[in-house]
C-alpha cells in the first residue's frame, strides 16, 4: 500500500467511515481516506463520515460527572435515610 498523506491540524481523532450499503467500517487515525475509496465488500463508493474526537472535552468530562456512577466505597449506596423510609409508612 502507498504511504498516504499525514491528517494535519484540527482536533484529534479518528475519522469513521461506514459504507452505506453494506455498513462496513473503516477507521482513519494517522492518515487521510482515499480520494476514491471503494469499499471491500459491496465495491460501494458512497460512505457516511462520522469523526470522534480522542482528546478530553469539557462537554465530555460534564455528562461523566453527571452520570457516571459513584464508585467511593465510604459512601451510601443510596441517599434515603431510615427516617425517609418511616415517613413513608405513616400518612
């Protein structure tokens, strides 16, 4: 295969390319696609580019805190108290 050309500038990542035929993936992280790429299983030349970033993202970093579980054994398994609990038996 022929050395292609390094991606340059820009965020890092990986560019994603899925064939819309047949939806087989290819993967591009240090160089660019061919300039025209036909796909190895269905001989497709129309594919659908998807781009994710490898780099940390503020956005990223925000849904994780918010979302991810809490791992720290110290704490609760959950934030009910007993006393929750009692009140909900007595109207």
């Amino acid at each position: 295969m022929a050395e292609q050309e390094k991606t340059g500038g820009g965020a890092d990542g990986v560019l994603i390319q899925v064939c819309v035929e047949c939806g087989k993936e290819y993967f591009y992280d240090e160089v660019q696609p061919p300039a025209h790429q036909k796909c190895e299983r269905c001989g497709n030349t129309v594919f659908r580019s998807f781009f994710d970033a490898t780099e940390p993202d503020e956005a990223i970093e925000d849904f994780r805190e918010t979302t991810d579980r809490d791992t720290t054994p110290e704490d609760p398994a959950t934030e009910v108290s007993r006393g929750d609990l009692y009140d909900l038996n007595n109207p």
